[in-house]
C-alpha cells in the first residue's frame, strides 16, 4: 500500500481480554516500530524489527505485551489480560533502511489504533 | 539516556501572526532532531528534521527551526500562520545509531498549536 496501514482503529476491549493489533508496513520497508501514546502524552517506544528479528523489546511494559512479525512484513501487536492503563493509541512505524530511519529521519507512521480499556 | 521537553502544552495564536514552539533536549552525545506534526485523527508527519549541516532548517508548509548546541534547543518557528496549521507538534531526538545499527525515537508530550481567527 502507499501508506503505513494498521488495524483496528478503535477498539474496546474489556478489562482482562486480549487484543490483537496489526500493522501493515510499506512495501519492502526492513524497519518496523511499535510506540505507545498515552492520552496527552507524546508516543512512547515499545518495540524495534528489522525485518522479522525483534532486535529491541526494551519499551514493552510488562510480559503481557508480545510482538511478532514472522515474515519480515506485517507486523502484530498483542496484549493479554489487558487492564485500564493499556488504554493508549498504539503507533506502527515504517522505515526503508536498517537504521531505523535515523540516518535520514524518513520513518513513516500509520494512523493508530486506539486501544480503549473498560 | 535522552529526553526531549516541550515547555507549552498549548499555545493560542491569531491567525497570520507569527508563533514559536519551543523544544529542549538532553543527551550525552550528537542528535538528530525532529518536528512531527499531528492532525486530528492522523498519523504523525515529519514536518521537518536536522540531521547534519546548517542549523536552520526548512520544512514543510512554512515551517522553519535552528538547532542551538550550545542551548541544547530545537525551537520550531513560522513567520504566518493559517487556520490550518492546529494540530500538536512533537519535537524528538535520535540519538543516532547504537552499537546494533539502528536508533529510536524520543518524543516531547506535544504542545497544541490553535489558531483562531
């Protein structure tokens, strides 16, 4: 697709469910990032990819977070057991290099999924 | 570790007025930097980004910023401003690649630009 896709774009998840969130990067874009952005808050880093390698899982708040991208393209978010402070808008990014787009700052986000925890 | 401030969280400005966003980061080592705009129900935009070079830099629709290393600041600024324009701008700093070849992204919580007329 031209852009960075992701889905759902909003959802309502019931405190202890799990959800899943995709994100479909660009076409043949290595690097992948997940950011959270909690209400008034600027987006948080949660998780890098090159391409299926998960090279950085650092920003994942607790073990009821896990991310995969198996094939090196699209990319899922899950969390399980969610809880009130989930609720956030998850950010997928995309850029064409390794560097994750720091040597040029061409790092391509999708609109969001906007997680909202009951 | 780096850390990006945004001293406004809002800032009401007339329209065609000029305004100012102010951006201060903290980092031990050479940075890039980044002004991200974000419009009701969108993604973020790269609005415009120094990486290297001249410390004034260009973006898009504008919209203009200097890199201060001595103030440790990345000041976003447009001279007019249109209705347009209100949305949230993000300033963040890549501390350029770590040891694994790759760098992430660190954001300020915003400041809301809201232009009336």
């Amino acid at each position: 697709g031209a852009g960075v896709s992701q889905s759902p774009r909003y959802k309502v998840a019931k405190r202890g469910q799990d959800v899943a969130l995709r994100c479909d990067p660009i076409s043949g874009h290595v690097s992948l990032f997940w950011y959270q952005q909690a209400l008034g808050q600027g987006p948080e880093f949660l998780t890098y990819f090159q391409n299926e390698a998960q090279l950085d899982k650092s920003g994942l708040p607790s073990d009821r977070f896990f991310a995969e991208r198996p094939e090196g393209s699209v990319s899922t978010l899950k969390i399980q057991r969610t809880q009130q402070e989930d609720s956030a808008v998850y950010l997928c990014a995309s850029s064409l290099d390794t560097s994750g787009g720091a040597n040029t700052g061409e790092l391509f986000f999708g609109e969001g999924s906007r997680l909202t925890v009951l | 570790a780096q850390s990006v401030t945004q001293l406004d969280s809002q800032v009401p400005v007339f329209e065609e007025a000029p305004v100012e966003l102010r951006c201060n980061y903290s980092s031990s080592v050479s940075v890039y930097l980044f002004w991200y705009v974000q419009y009701p129900n969108q993604g973020l935009q790269l609005l415009l980004k120094y990486l290297s070079g001249s410390t004034l830099v260009k973006g898009i629709n504008g919209f203009e910023a200097e890199f201060n290393k001595s103030q440790t600041s990345f000041h976003l600024r447009k001279p007019s401003v249109h209705i347009s324009d209100t949305a949230e701008y993000f300033c963040a700093v890549s501390e350029g690649l770590m040891n694994s070849g790759y760098s992430t992204l660190t954001f300020g919580k915003g400041t809301m630009l809201l232009v009336s007329p």
